[in-house]
C-alpha cells in the first residue's frame, strides 16, 4: 500500500517554445512518475482552461502562478494518498479546483498532476502504464492518423482546412504502419520540394509541410500523388483524413465559411464535402462545422455518417456533458479525446467509456503545442481506442508518442494493430 510522499513541479517548454510545467510524484518506496501539460492552438470555448501569469516576463505566458498553487494547495493534500487509486486523486483535484472549467487551478497544473499519479501509480505496483490504467486485456495497437500537410492556424499558408491527415491501414503491426508513413512523407517531401521549391518543406506545428497552396483538393491531390509515389494505393492501403476545424474559418456575423478563397453557406459547405468524399477515399473529417453548429453536424452525420467518422472536437472538448448532447442529437459518430480539454485522467477515461457506450469511435489526440510526454499513446492501448491522432512522423514531441507505441507492440503478448477495423463500422450517435 504505497503512499504518495512528495509532489513537486517545474517550469518546462512546449514545441512552440512557449512554458508549461512538468509535475513529479514520488512515493514512499522511491517509485516516481512525471507528466507534463499540453496546449493547443485552435481551441474550442468549452474547454478546460489554462491558466497563465500575464504580464510581461515570458509575454504573459508564464506559470509561476500555477507553480505555486501545486506547492500551496495541491501538494499537501496529494500527501499520504495512494498513487494507484486514480479516481480519488482525480475527485481531489476536481474538489480542490471548485470550478466546472478548471479555472483557479488551471487545467495544466490538473493535467500535469493527473498525469504524473498515473505513471507513479503505475511504478508503485510494477507495471506499464497501459496495464495500469487498462488492465491486462489491452492489446489494441491503434492506427495513427498522421497531419502531413498542415493549413489554418498551424501553417503560414492560405490553407482553411487545419490538417491533412494520411492513415496507414495496409499493415499487420504499428512499426509497418509506421514505415509505410515515413515513405509517404518523405516521398510528399521530393513533391513539394520539385513543384514548389525548398519553401515548400518547411514545417508547421504539428511536423506535416506547410506549402504554399490555398485549395483543398490542391492539398488531396498531393497526398494521393505521394501515396502512390511511395508505392502504395489510396484507398486500400492509405486513406485520409481532415481536421477541418471550422470554427477558425467562420464569419459568425456574416454567418459564412471562407473555404478556398470562397463564402459557402453551412448548406453549401455541407455540399463541398460530400463532393470531396466521393472524389478522394477521406473516411474521417473532424470539425466540419464551426462548435456550435449542432444542426449541421447533424446533417453531414445523416448523410456520411455511414462512410466517413465525422469527429466532435471543439463540439464536445473531452467533457461528457457536451457528449451526451451530441448523442441525443446524433451529432458525430466519433469523438475526440485530449486530456487537457478536460484536465484529469479520470475524466478522460470516463468520456471514452460514454463514447463507447453509445457505439461511438473515440480518438486519443495530441496538441499542437505538445510535449515529449508519450502519455496519450499508453492511453491509447489503454482505452483500446484504435486510433490515434499525433501529428507527423517528424519533431520530438510526435515521434515521441509513435516511438512509445512501437515499445508497447514489443511489450505486449500476441498484440493486434487497428489498421482498416475502426473505420469498417460506422453508427450514428
């Protein structure tokens, strides 16, 4: 019956440079864990919040505030409590806060904690991560979503649609996966690079190019061209995806979507990806419509909900809440999932059971403002999710996660990777 007997935390940096902080847990018998918060870039309204300094040191981006709540407020009372009992900590800290968003506290210091008794739970008792949260029948390796081209607010380019996502299902294991993404990528590389110059391959947040291009079906096109260039076949051995994250493109007072240089009505949006299911093989489009748009989620789930996962992201913010309205409203057949939209462990996992519950496909995903925290992929193979959205095979703090899902295949008896299987069954709400 290992105690928590020390918590503790630093100033640590994101991929973009800007701070966060690295929380440590140590108990009694010397069994240590660590977790380090996340931040996005687009974010829905209903998140949890981060809460930062302000003021001028680090442009107001700072967490000495943060810090010293978890050594005034949180610390003492994580003192003494069991490491392996996720739940009770994960209830304290939700306690402790007293807000439904997270807001005296800030969802990095619950985050960062949560995460750290997880990993300290798990070393007290002996085993990985993925075990202890998901007991021994986790064996589901899931399949990565990879953003190869990058637009919105994670690029320097003309691009609506935030991401364009490559997914590897032609393989039996992740590390097959995995090189067969490699291939794509750096076969999308030459492209770039040979069409439009060594601009062309520059990176945005997430690892994927950020080339000069303002159309959509310029973007496909690409993809599909690297796929095959690469050796592979759209449609059966790669499919692709989109994060259009429509809330960054909306005139919520002109009631109008800039899309490729072009005003669309939600009804004409609507229109536009249906045109793009039927001419590329893209099974999964999150975020078509800006978060408060139920109706049309709705609507483009009555109408691809059977060949495509439409994905609640900003619609839902990993709160169960807002999940559940999306059920009754059969808004999306699928649902995303970040830890820090919601900011414990806890909550996390309850969203992905609601999900399930109600035949939903749920998506563990990074942040564009990510870490070399490989906490999502343990959680991933946990919650048996099949799939997992972390960005391009490229930068640290996303190789990180895939990295760590290539030692849980090598750690795991007789594993199973997703591959083609989470997008063969497709319901609605």
């Amino acid at each position: 019956m290992d105690r928590i007997a020390r918590v503790w935390g630093h100033y640590a940096l994101n991929s973009r440079g800007h701070p966060t902080l690295r929380v440590v847990v140590e108990t009694e018998s010397g069994a240590k864990g660590y977790g380090l918060a996340p931040s996005g870039a687009s974010t829905g309204t209903r998140e949890a919040v981060e809460k930062r300094d302000g003021g001028e040191r680090w442009l107001g981006r700072g967490v000495s505030t943060v810090l010293a709540l978890l050594e005034s407020e949180v610390a003492p009372r994580l003192v003494g409590m069991r490491p392996d009992r996720q739940r009770e900590v994960d209830s304290l800290l939700v306690a402790l806060d007293g807000t439904p968003n997270k807001s005296r506290l800030g969802a990095n210091l619950t985050t960062a904690t949560s995460i750290a008794v997880a990993r300290a739970g798990a070393a007290s008792v002996g085993v990985e991560l993925f075990k202890h949260l998901g007991g021994a029948k986790s064996k589901l390796v899931p399949t990565p979503l990879l953003n190869i081209i990058n637009g919105g607010v994670h690029a320097g380019n003309d691009l609506s649609i935030q991401e364009f996502l490559i997914i590897p299902v032609g393989a039996d294991s992740i590390l097959e996966a995995l090189r067969i993404s490699v291939e794509v990528y750096w076969s999308l590389r030459a492209i770039l690079k040979d069409k439009y110059g060594p601009q062309a391959v520059n990176v945005g947040d997430e690892g994927g190019f950020a080339p000069p291009l303002r159309a959509t079906r310029e973007a496909l096109d690409l993809l599909v061209e690297a796929v095959r260039t690469a050796g592979y076949s759209p449609g059966s051995d790669v499919l692709l995806g989109l994060d259009a994250a429509a809330s960054q493109f909306y005139d919520e007072k002109e009631r109008v979507y800039s899309v490729d240089g072009k005003n669309l009505t939600a009804e004409e949006l609507l229109e536009y990806y249906e045109s793009l299911v039927d001419e590329y093989p893209i099974v999964y489009i999150e975020d078509p419509f800006w978060e408060d748009d139920w109706e049309m989620f709705s609507m483009i789930t009555k109408r691809l909900g059977d060949r495509v996962l439409i994905v609640g992201d900003d619609l839902y913010t990993t709160n169960v809440r807002y999940l559940r309205k999306g059920i009754d409203n059969r808004a999306t057949n699928a649902a995303l999932v970040k830890v820090n939209q919601i900011g414990t462990v806890s909550e996390t996992i309850d969203f992905v059971w609601e999900a399930h519950w109600h035949g939903m496909r749920a998506i563990v995903s990074h942040r564009s403002g990510d870490t070399e925290d490989p906490f999502i992929a343990d959680l991933s193979v946990a919650l048996e999710t099949g799939l997992i959205k972390t960005g391009a095979p490229a930068r640290g703090e996303r190789t990180s996660k895939y990295n760590r899902l290539i030692e849980i295949w090598e750690i795991l008896d007789s594993p199973k990777y997703a591959a083609s299987s989470p997008f063969s069954r497709r319901t609605v709400g």
